[in-house]
C-alpha cells in the first residue's frame, strides 16, 4: 500500500510538472502572440500613415492641374490645346478671359484609366504655374455652373489623386442626406465634409 501511494504520488508529480510545463508554454505562446499583434498594429498603422502621406504627395503634385471635361476629340489638333483652354476661359468667364493666361505650364488629353473602350471624350489636363489662377478658374465655373465650348456642355474640375477621389465620393450620400434637410454641405480639401 505504501508502494502504491508513492507511485501515486510520483505520477501526480511527474502530471503536474508536465502541466507547469504546458503553462509556461501557453504563457509564452501568448505573449509571442500579443508582440506579433502588436507589430502588425504598428506596421497597418505605419502602412495606413504612408498611404496617406503618398496620397497628399500626389495631391500636392497636382495642385495646380485643372480638367476640362467634354470637349470633343480633334478639337485641340487644329488649335492647340492651350489655345482651346484660353479660348473656354474668355467665352465664359469675362472677368478672368480679359487677362492674358500665360501661365499654362502644359496642356494635353489624358488616357482613360477606368474604361479605355468608352465612347464619350477624354478630359483635357491643363497645368498651371500658379495655384491662385487655378482656384480663381474653379470658382468662377462655380458660380457660373453652365461653361459651353461651342454650345457643348463641358466642365472644369479640380485634379486629385485616385485615393481622394474615393474618398471624396464615399461622402456623396451623406452629402445628399445633408442637402434633403435644407442645409448646404461642402467638401472641403481633400476629403473632409463642412456644412
């Protein structure tokens, strides 16, 4: 009986030495596991943070790009696509056309990056030297709102990054429940709403 009782006891030893063991195994796999969680926090939010900074690069290289939307294809063949761009401004715009626009940097058409196979005109980009002509153009279509190139409804937007773009439409539905009420929301830059 007492030979029994000691191998009852060993056995227990031996079973909880083993269970210490394991403990100490999950105690280190938890912790193994909560510093790569908390690495991968930290490389999503330093991931998260180089997205942004990329996005407010490019925002940045295209802060003095406008885009006229609408003109038709071969118009810029026989005048310039500069010319043209001048051309839209004095029509529409009396106040601004009187200045001669000397400062476009560059003018050309811009390939589609959505659906090359579309049927409708590709936007024209024209970059200007100064940020201050570009939002004195933006404001003016604003409050204009109805810009023609001969009798042809066209547009003029601002040119931002894919990721503001997204951005910027992610707030479209709000913004129209914000409108039903009465109220009169603005997207401010780059993708914030203001109402």
């Amino acid at each position: 009986m007492q030979n029994t009782i000691t191998e009852i006891k060993n056995s227990l030893e031996a079973a909880n030495s083993r269970i210490q063991e394991a403990e100490e195994r999950i105690s280190e796999v938890v912790d193994r596991l909560l510093e790569i969680t908390d690495a991968e926090q930290k490389r999503e939010k330093r991931l998260k943070g180089n997205e942004e900074s990329l996005r407010e690069f490019w925002d940045n290289v295209k802060c003095t790009n406008v885009h006229i939307i609408g003109v038709p294809e071969g118009e810029e063949r026989e005048k310039g696509t500069e010319k043209l761009f001048q051309e839209i401004i004095a029509k529409n715009f009396s106040n601004i056309g009187k200045e001669p626009l000397t400062q476009i940097q560059e003018a050309q058409r811009v390939p589609y990056k959505i659906n090359p196979g579309r049927n409708t005109p590709r936007h024209m980009l024209i970059q200007l030297t100064k940020i201050k002509d570009k939002k004195n153009i933006l404001k003016a279509a604003r409050e204009k709102k109805k810009i023609t190139y001969k009798g042809i409804p066209t547009r003029l937007s601002a040119d931002f990054s894919a990721e503001t773009l997204q951005a910027r439409r992610e707030w479209h539905h709000i913004r129209n429940m914000i409108k039903g009420k009465n109220l009169q929301p603005r997207l401010l830059y780059p993708a914030r709403i203001s109402f």
